[in-house]
C-alpha cells in the first residue's frame, strides 16, 4: 500500500471508532467506561467491541451504525487527504470531523448534546475560528450563533407549552419534548466559533431550512400512513446545525450550488 494513503485510512479508523465508542458510552454513563451490548446490556469484551464481533451473550451483531460511521469516516479523510478543508488543513480537519460526527450521531439517537463534547467543541471551534478568519469574527460568531439559536428555543419554549394544552385537551398525557434545547444554543454559539461572523447566520438558516425539509417529507408520510398523532414529536434539529456547519466548513462549493 502507498505509505501516502495510510494516514488518511487509520485517521478514519480511528476517528470512526471514536465515534462509535464515545456514542456509545457517554449517553449511558457519562464517563469513559466498558461498552455493553445495547441488545442484551452485557458488556462487551474489548476485543470484541474493537473487531466489531457479535456480542458473546446473546449473539445480535452491533448495530448498522458503527459500520456506517466507519465507512463514512474512511471515505470522508480519504477524500480530504486529497482536497483538505481551506484554512485548517487536514489533521484539525479530521479532529473537527470527529466532533460533528460524535455530536450528530448522539443527538440524533438520544436528543442529546452533552457538556463534555460542548467544553471540547468549544476549545477546538475557537482555535480553528481564529485560523480560519481571525479572533475578533470568531468571538462574534459565537455570540450570533447563541444569540439566534436562543430566540428559537424561546419561541420553541412557547410552542412547547401549546402543545402541552393541545394534548392534554385531546385526554393524552403531556411530555417534556422540546423543539429546541439548551444544548442546541450552546452547539449554535461552537458552530458560531467555528464559521464566524457573518457566516454563522447562513449556517443556522439553513440548517433550520434543512430540519424544516425533512420534516415535511416526515410530515407527508406521516400523513400518507394515517399516523396523526405521531406528528406531535419532534425532531432533533442538532445534526442539521452540524450537517450545515459540515458542508460550509469542508465542500462550501457544493453549498453555493445548492444555494446560488
């Protein structure tokens, strides 16, 4: 093999694997600590969960996601061995990659955004801010991005407390479900550091434009197989904040053909 291409293929092995491992344990126990079977909960020998073996207690394989993740992280510092994110180059690249894949895939399987990925996102956001374009549009990038992700989680917080009358009118029982959270301000103001000013405003735009999408295409689903009540759920809105700041970051021309 090309000494060239190793770097790129373990640093995808790598990253993906942290990914996995890290997706894995921190929404459970919120600590590094031995990961368990989410099938069965018996914990997995090292060995196993490294080689991605099926679980020793009850036979079930992992989970479709630690293969995805990995092939997806291998492609992806591949082709940015070759074509490495404008400013920052590959190796904070790959890290920055390490981030948005670990904060998108918790929040996406748990509706989380957990402080100890925040306190690392917001110590590597603003050291690649300032390499990308300087202190000062850093820091006001960060405030832009808390400033407006904050006035949707307020008017998500009233929306919030309608749909809490709305159920408990219909005789079903209310939830704690949010549009949007504390953690998706706080990834807003780390997404902020990372694009700046005036970046940052697009990024949250349109990832608000990419959540409203495939919500309606949910909604049109929903529709289409009679389940009503299922559209009082929400979703997520973390991995479209983090797929946006993605494509800004890492293919901003693909962003300008699809937003000319």
């Amino acid at each position: 093999m090309n000494p060239g291409l190793v770097i790129p293929l373990l640093c995808g092995i790598t990253g993906g694997w942290v990914v996995n491992y890290l997706g894995d344990v921190l929404p459970a126990t919120r600590r590094l600590s031995r990961p368990h079977c989410r099938y069965c909960d018996s914990p997995f020998a090292w060995e196993d969960y490294l080689l991605l073996h099926r679980c020793r207690s009850c036979g079930r394989s992992q989970p479709v996601r630690v293969f995805a993740v990995l092939f997806i992280f291998i492609i992806l510092n591949f082709y940015f061995w070759i074509a490495p994110p404008r400013g920052i180059g590959f190796a904070l690249g790959a890290a920055l990659l390490t981030y948005f894949g670990l904060v998108f895939v918790i929040d996406l399987e748990h509706r989380l955004i957990l402080h100890p990925t925040s306190i690392v996102g917001a110590a590597l956001g603003l050291a690649i801010g300032i390499l990308r374009q300087g202190l000062v549009p850093t820091l006001i990038g960060g405030a832009v991005g808390f400033a407006m992700v904050y006035l949707f989680y307020l008017f998500g917080a009233l929306f919030t407390k309608m749909r809490a009358r709305r159920l408990q009118a219909a005789g079903l029982e209310a939830d704690d479900e949010e549009a949007f959270g504390a953690g998706d301000v706080i990834l807003a103001a780390i997404l902020g550091l990372i694009l700046g000013w005036p970046v940052i405003w697009f990024g949250i735009l349109f990832g608000v434009l990419l959540g409203g999408a495939v919500s309606m295409l949910i909604m049109l689903f929903l529709f289409a197989s009679r389940r009503f009540r299922s559209w009082m759920v929400f979703i997520p809105f973390g991995p479209f904040f983090i797929v946006s700041a993605f494509l800004i970051v890492y293919l901003p021309e693909l962003v300008l053909f699809l937003v000319p």
